[in-house]
C-alpha cells in the first residue's frame, strides 16, 4: 500500500521532472549551431532527456515492483 503510494509520488515527480526539461527556457538554452558528434546540440538534448525520464521511470517501477514482492 503505501510503497504503491511512493512510486505514485515519485512518477509524479518524474513527470514534473520531464516538463522541466521540454520546457522552453531550457530548449532555448541548448537552441544552437553547436554540434556534438555531428547531431545539432538540441537535439542531442532532447534525446538525453527523454532517455533519462525513460531509464528513471523504469528504474522506479522496477524498484517498487521487487519491494512488493518480498511483501
């Protein structure tokens, strides 16, 4: 019950996490000519993130879902 109320709490916060970083002040920031690897810096950015939110909301679920089998 309440580890199923943590992961709520804590995909929320990914959420909020990942609106932060598609926000356009932050999309501005990296909006440039640079280039890392030959890919535009925006969109090495924009791929990072959304990799990032990926990996963390997995890593959340799966943390809970072991914690709530050993219940």
């Amino acid at each position: 019950m309440i580890s199923s109320l943590i992961r709520g709490q804590r995909l929320i916060a990914l959420f909020l996490l990942g609106c932060l970083l598609f926000n356009y002040p932050l999309l501005y920031i990296f909006n440039s000519k640079s280039q890392i690897f030959g890919i535009p810096l925006l969109y090495a950015y924009i791929f990072a993130a959304w990799a990032l939110l990926i990996s963390l909301m997995a890593w959340v679920v799966e943390r809970a879902g072991r914690k709530d089998s050993k219940d």
